[in-house]
C-alpha cells in the first residue's frame, strides 16, 4: 500500500489548504436534514453509499485468494489486478462525468448504471455458486470490473443527488 498512503496524503494536503468546514447546524435545521432526506429520495442516494461501499468490498475480499488459488498468483500478480481494477473505476466516474457533461439526466445514469450492476451481480453470483472448488475465473473477473465500473459511473451523480436534494442541511453526514 504505498500508492493509497501517497493518495491519502495528497487529499489531507488537499483538505488541509483548501476546504473549510461548514458552520454548526442549528438543532431546527438538523430536524429538517432528516425530513428532507426521507421526503426528497436523499435516503437513497445514502443507500447507493452503503451498497457501493459493501460490493467494492466483497469483490475486493474475495478476488485475491481466489486468483491464488486458481491461477497461483502472488502478491505482485494480485496487485496489477487491483491497480487495473483501479483503473477500471477511474474510467466508470469518468464516463459518468463524460455522460453527466453531454446532457444526460440524472436518473437514466443511475438507471442503466444499476441495471448493469444488476445484471453483473447475478452473473457473477452464478459464477460462484461452486465456488471456491469450480468457477470460471474469467466471468468472475470480467463481471468484478463490469460491477465496479456500473457503480463508480453512476457514484457522483447519486453524491450529486443527495446534495440536490438535502443541500446545505446534511446534518446526517
């Protein structure tokens, strides 16, 4: 992990020189936080949160010992699949940036962002319905990167959304 340590340095330097906390809520506008979340669709944009968070970690947790075992790779050999998956999630936001800048609403990225995530999941979870003795390494690896480009293309638009829809008042956050 020398690259992820580099990269938190570079964002605590990033936050320490050019990011300000907002003022304290008041306890009336931390009430409002909650009703806006529940009344505007914001609760959802959290859920896309927690469930990105959740499969990026699944596939994180299981692609290494299972490539170990299949494919006998190492530290190193696992180490270029995650740097490439990394590079993957790069090209999912930036599609997202690239589709949000052409005009395309809100709501069909997030669409066809989870469809794809769906339709990825459900590859995938047939893929390891053996697993870990017989699986296709190939279509889990293939449906990882699908997965996590699906998510990180539609990530900024659902952070987006939250802020559009609870503004200045994310006091849950």
């Amino acid at each position: 992990g020398f690259v992820p340590g580099l990269l938190s340095l570079l964002m605590l330097l990033a936050f320490a020189c050019g990011v300000e906390e907002p003022a304290p809520a008041s306890p009336e506008r931390k009430r409002e936080s909650g009703r806006r979340l529940l009344s505007s669709g914001g609760w959802l944009c959290l859920w896309v949160g927690f469930h990105t968070n959740l499969q990026i970690s699944a596939v994180d947790t299981m692609l290494a010992p299972l490539t170990a075992r299949h494919f006998g790779w190492t530290l190193l050999q696992n180490s270029i699949m995650f740097a490439m998956l990394a590079l993957v999630c790069f090209s999912g936001a930036l599609a997202g940036l690239v589709a949000t800048r052409c005009g395309a609403p809100s709501m069909c990225i997030m669409k066809a962002g989870s469809f794809v995530n769906l339709v990825s999941s459900i590859v995938a979870a047939i893929a390891l319905r053996a697993a870990p003795g017989t699986i296709s390494m190939a279509t889990l690896l293939a449906v990882s990167g699908v997965s996590i480009w699906s998510m990180l293309f539609y990530a900024g638009t659902a952070g987006a959304m939250y802020q559009q829809a609870c503004g200045d008042s994310q006091g849950l956050l």
